[in-house]
C-alpha cells in the first residue's frame, strides 16, 4: 500500500537515526510511546520512517494508533521500566504530558495499524504518532531495523524538563531552526 502525502515544505534536515534488533524468540515488547517528546524537538512537519531489513510479519510488525499525532504530548518512558522521565528542568516548556493510554488492555478501543513487511519497504510516521511493537515469537528469524528521523523547515530546537534521547542539540539553542553541520538539509525546494 502506498499513501502518499503532500505538505507545503521548503527543505528536509536529517536529524538522526537507530538500528532496532530483536533476536529470534525476544519476548519483551516495545513500549507504546511517541518519538518527539523524547527530541529536543518542535515542529510539525517532522517524521520517523522504520525501514526492515529482515521480512517483518505482520504478528511482529510496529503497530500505530491511527489519528494519534493529533492527540497532544506524551510524556516519555525509559524502555527498560517503563517509567517517565525524571524531571530535571523546573522551568516548564509549555506543554501539558500526558501518560500513554493503556493500549493492551484497551485494543477495542483504537484503531491499531500494522503491516506484513519486506527489506526495503517502509513505514513514514509522524513522530507523536503513538507507537509499540510485540516481541519476536519467531524462534528462527530476526527483526532488524534501521529508524531515521527527518525534520522539516518548521523544527526547531526546544527545551524539554528532561534530558533528551539523544541529548545532542547540534550546537543550537532553543528556538533555532534545527539545521547546522549536525543536522544537514539534505534536500531543498528547487522553488
């Protein structure tokens, strides 16, 4: 399935990117979360994409809560506990966090999306579109990743009450536009 979404933008910066890995037989989960409040990270033209490098079935693929980039923030959990954020900064950036919906015990609730996927197919996403993955039952195949951030000509560097994942800035200070050596515009409106 292709869908394909146009958005008035004028450059594309690069801002970071991951490889996700879980073994043949991993039971543990990934917890439901969105990307950009663990970013130093504000705009809304600003995206994830989750590119496999293995077959990823269905039963094993990420799964997206449809609509919810336009839910508001959420606050972030460390993985491993699967609790917030400690608080560092007092002084507030101005955003109300709210905690993740319990999906798993909700599922009739949402409507979740979720994929059979080949190598070199992908899954572009909004980076506060609330998102989880199962383990990998497989006991023979692997589900890698490779996880790339991409921002548009609205982001900019923004303070979070928390130190930020990754906790680089480029350099910049808050309210800049996210472009320096760092993060390069990689693609640019002939217009």
């Amino acid at each position: 399935m292709l869908i394909l979404l146009v958005i008035n933008i004028t450059e594309v910066a690069f801002y970071h990117e991951h490889v996700l890995v879980k073994e043949p037989g991993t039971d543990k989960e990934t917890p439901w979360h969105h990307d950009q409040s663990y970013y130093p990270i504000d705009g809304e033209k600003v995206c994830s994409i989750w590119m496999p490098v293995d077959p990823v079935p269905r039963d094993t693929c990420v799964q997206f809560l449809a609509g919810s980039h336009k839910w508001g923030w959420f606050e972030p959990i460390k993985f491993e506990t699967q609790r917030p954020y400690q608080i560092i900064d007092k002084e507030n950036d101005g955003k109300v966090y709210q905690k993740v919906p319990d999906v798993a015990a909700n599922k009739d609730k949402f409507n979740i999306l979720y994929w059979d996927l080949q190598p070199g197919d992908c899954i572009v996403f909004h980076m506060k579109t609330l998102h989880g993955a199962p383990g990998n039952a497989s006991r023979v195949n692997w589900r890698r990743v490779f996880s790339t951030r991409w921002l548009g000509d609205d982001a900019m560097i923004a303070r979070r009450p928390w130190i930020t994942s990754p906790p680089t800035t480029g350099g910049l200070k808050v309210g800049d536009r996210v472009v320096s050596d760092e993060f390069p515009i990689v693609w640019k409106s002939d217009e």
